[in-house]
C-alpha cells in the first residue's frame, strides 16, 4: 500500500463514517415507524398491533395470528454490517496510520457493544414482550423506533367502552441500532480529528562556556 493511500484511506472512510451515520439513523427512523402496526384499513389485519415479537441481530419480525405482520426491519443488520466492513478495512490499514489505529478503536468497541450487548438485550426484550402481548386482553400495542423498542399492555378495564384504559404496563428497552450509529458517527470524527503530528521542542543545549 502506497504511503498516500495509507494517509488518505483513513480520512475517506472517516468522511464515509459521517455521511453514512446519518443516513442510516433515518433509515432506521423509516424502518420502525410502522413496525409491529398497521395504522389503516388495508390488508387482512386493519388498525391492529402485533401479539408476537422476533429481535435480532438479522432483523425484526412482528407475527400476528402466527402470520408475519411486519419485517424484517432490518435496520440493525445494515448498521451491524456497516461496523464490520469498517473494522476490517481499518484492520488491514492499521499499520501506517495513526488516525486508522484510533477509528479501529472505536469501531471494534462499537461493534462489540451492538453484538456483544445487544444480542442479549434483544433477547431479554423479545422475552418481556411477548408474554405481555400474549396477555393482552384489554388491549396492547407495540412500537419501535431507532432508540428503544417497547410493548404495553392495558391491565385496567376502562368505566365504558369510549375510554382510554386507565392503566397500562409497559417494557422498553433500548434499541442496539442508535448504538451502531453512534459508533459509526464517532468514528468518523476520531477519524478527522488532527493527531499529535508535532512532538514538543526539545530545550536547547547549553554549550559550555570558552575560556578566555
């Protein structure tokens, strides 16, 4: 690898990283806006919510009546890809620049974290939402959205027909994708950040005094 690919590389994928973050939190905004609903009259299920919930790292799928309702979302598999591409690219450069080994850092930890933490924290909300979905005779909804995922359940019946439930029961959890995202954004700015370059002046040295 040429010594201008070695600078430069870095600073492409950091720009890449600062272009990408963005567009993938929209991205995932657009994915989970109507995930586990359908808000109109259209289809087989008309303004209904999903009774069952599938998360992981591959996608979100809601069910409804052992149907898949919604999904995959998937969302966190493109942010999850995204920080594997990158560690790896960063990896191989890793070598002959200083920015490539500070992204690299920052990459690995965030991958780490969405995989390493998230995959349980899909399973323990996969687990909670849907034994209330399951239990849901007075109503219950579910939504998503790049930040949490969250399930409720109606335990109070309402004095009439017209009224809001009084009571509800509700699980959220955090959704591992803002994390990537997050990732993906402070990577690119380590990236750009200006390094160390220039070492501190060293004192100069005294020369000794010439006899006279």
């Amino acid at each position: 690898m040429s010594a201008a690919r070695r600078r430069n590389g870095p600073k492409l994928w950091a720009a890449l990283c600062l272009l990408a973050a963005p567009l993938l939190f929209a991205y995932s905004f657009g994915d989970t806006v109507f995930a586990g609903t359908n808000p109109s009259e259209a289809g087989p299920f008309p303004y209904a919510f999903a009774d069952r919930v599938s998360y992981g790292l591959l996608g979100y799928t809601y069910w409804i009546e052992g149907q898949p309702f919604t999904g995959p979302h998937r969302h966190l598999t493109w942010v999850v890809g995204w920080l594997g591409l990158g560690t790896a690219l960063l990896w191989r450069g890793r070598a002959g620049s200083e920015a490539a080994r500070r992204m690299l850092r920052v990459s690995l930890l965030s991958l780490g974290l969405v995989v390493g933490v998230g995959g349980p924290v899909l399973e323990a909300a996969e687990t909670r939402h849907n034994p209330l979905r399951a239990q849901a005779e007075l109503g219950g909804v579910v939504f998503a959205s790049p930040a949490t995922l969250r399930a409720e359940q109606c335990v109070r019946r309402p004095a009439s027909a017209d009224d809001a439930c009084p009571e509800w029961v509700r699980s959220v959890f955090p959704n591992p994708a803002l994390w990537g995202v997050l990732g993906i954004l402070l990577t690119g700015v380590v990236g750009l950040w200006p390094g160390q370059s220039v070492r501190a002046a060293r004192p100069p040295i005294s020369q000794p005094p010439t006899s006279g």
